[in-house]
C-alpha cells in the first residue's frame, strides 16, 4: 500500500496539497488539466522533487527522506527516456546491472520481463527501430526491472496513435492484475481515465477537488470542475428547475428524453429547438435551446431531431453538486 499524507510544496504558479492512498492491485490516476499538479505528485512520490511537509508511507513506512534510488518504485516517464546506445535487452538490465546482480540472474529477468510485456524476440532489437508502442513497453519493463513495490506513469501513452493507445491500455490493466502492486497513472484524458482506472484523483490548482471510482465521478460527482473535466455535462441552477435556490445541479447528455419517445418516470418538461449535432460515430450530440439555456443531449438511434419538440430532465438523474 501507498499513502500520500497532506504532502505540501510551494510552487510559483500554486501551491501543492494532496493527499491520496492507492492499494495492493490497484491503479490510482491522477486526473487534470496541464498545470493542476499531476506530474509534480507523481515526481514527489518518486523521490525526484521533495514536500516541505506531509509523509509518502510505503506498508506503513515514511520515505519523504529517502533518495529516489533508495525508494524502490518504478518510474516510466512520459518521453520513455530509453538509452539510446543500448539494445532493448540491455536497457531493461540497467537497473541491475547497476545493483551488481550477477549476470545470470540479470539475464534471466531480463527474458521474464520481455515475455511479461510481449516483446520475447526483441532482445538484441536497437530502441531506435521499435514503435512508440513497443518503447513504451520497454520502459515499463524497465521500471520493473529491481520488482518495485509500486509503479509511477507519467502520461506513457501521450505520444502514441489513437488505436495503439487502446491496447495498451488494456495491456497495462492486464499487466496490473498480473503484477498486483501499487499503481499510479498520470493523465489528462478522461476516457484514458475511466477505462484504465479502479480510482481516479481529480486535480486543479495543485488540489484534490474530487476522487472516487470512475463511475462515482462520473454518476455523482462533487463539484462542477469534476462534472465538467469527466465527461460531457449540462450545469443547470436550481432556481430554473424548481430546485433549491443557489444550487447548482448536473444532469449528463444522455440522460435527457424527448418527450414524445414514450412513458416518462417524471421530471422538468421544457420546450426545445434544435440548433445543431456532432456526429461521433457511436452517438450523436445535439445542442438544443430551451427556456433555461442550452442544453447538450444524446439519444441512441437519434440521428436528427424536429425542429421544435420536448425535452425532458428526469429528476432521478439530477445530481445537486456540493461546490
């Protein structure tokens, strides 16, 4: 287990303060915009930048003090930082080697790490001939090396194509289940997010303002930030929908009818004019007007709407946000 305890850093832009705990077989990610402290999280638990206050534990034990090559956490950073004069086997060994593990034992890592990650036949393949993909992979095996008793990502996929990304993402999660150590992933994609996480940690501002499993931040979340980072989100005031007065409520693209579809369970009907749609391939969304703004709405097998029509906001998915 990993606990990071009311870690502070001051920094120009802001000032850091979180605290978060990931267990055994668990992928934690740090979820935010650039600049909301992310990377810089991630650094401090590797040992990279140091808090001026607050405690990192592993099992129970504070290593705030403790140098980065001591710590026994595997780092994969965003770029991958392969050494370039060594071959994919000899990469993956240089944390051994720089152990003193005896040959023997470094090759025979070396060849479980290639078989875990799916790179058997890559040894002796110089790191300028591999696809992102397969770098990526790479530096994972690296970090892996020395068995770390946790695994940091810094965004690992950021630089790879679409379709790639996608199953490495799977990949990864497979791998985890595999190793069952401490995981955590940084990005700013919230569908990498979602997919990829058993919890995820919203940030902005070098604070925690959300966290919760991906469906909690999704379905409930705390605050407008959080709503509006995790996914597509229409923010209504209260007093417009006959709610309490001065709160602010959520209500997600897909929950929306139209009314004239069939039976309601009962909600806020509002007159609406179609505007405009975004085609997606799996959905389209339409942007529609109403009496209380705009609103975004997504109805499977919807493909374009009247011009005037109903729309209804069923009070089972109205969501009051606490912030």
């Amino acid at each position: 287990m990993l606990e990071v305890q009311a870690i502070h850093r001051h920094y120009a832009e802001f000032d850091l303060n979180v605290s978060f705990e990931v267990q055994d077989g668990e992928i934690l990610t740090l979820l935010g915009a650039s600049g909301s402290g992310k990377t810089t999280s991630l650094r401090i638990v590797a040992g990279f930048e140091h808090a001026e206050s607050g405690r990192i534990l592993v099992d129970g034990k504070d290593i705030q003090g403790v140098p980065a090559q001591q710590r026994n956490i595997g780092y994969v950073f965003q770029d991958y930082t392969l050494f370039p004069h060594l071959n994919v086997a000899e990469n993956i060994a240089y944390g051994l080697r720089a152990r003193h593990t005896p040959s023997s034992m470094r090759t025979r890592r070396v060849a479980e790490l290639l078989e875990l990650v799916g790179l058997d036949d890559f040894g002796s393949r110089a790191v300028q001939t591999l696809s992102g993909g397969e770098q990526q992979r790479v530096a994972v095996a690296r970090a892996l090396a020395c068995e770390p008793r946790a695994l940091l990502l810094d965004e690992p996929f950021s630089a790879i194509d679409t379709e790639r990304r996608e199953e490495l993402r799977r990949q990864l999660v497979k791998l985890q289940r595999r190793l069952g150590i401490p995981m955590i992933f940084v990005t700013h994609s919230r569908s990498e997010a979602l997919y990829i996480s058993d919890r995820i940690v919203v940030l902005r501002n070098g604070t925690v303002v959300d966290s919760g499993t991906p469906e909690q931040l999704y379905e409930r979340p705390r605050c407008e930030y959080s709503a509006r980072f995790i996914g597509r989100a229409n923010i209504l005031k209260g007093e417009d929908i006959g709610a309490r007065n001065g709160a602010t409520y959520l209500i997600r693209p897909e929950h929306l009818r139209l009314r004239d579809t069939g039976s309601t369970k009962g909600g806020l009907v509002l007159e609406a004019t179609s505007r405009e749609s975004a085609y997606y391939g799996s959905e389209r969304e339409h942007l529609v007007e109403t009496a209380i703004g705009n609103l975004s709405l997504v109805s499977p097998g919807v493909r374009t709407l009247p011009q005037h029509f109903q729309v209804e906001l069923p009070h089972e998915f109205l969501v009051e946000l606490a912030e």
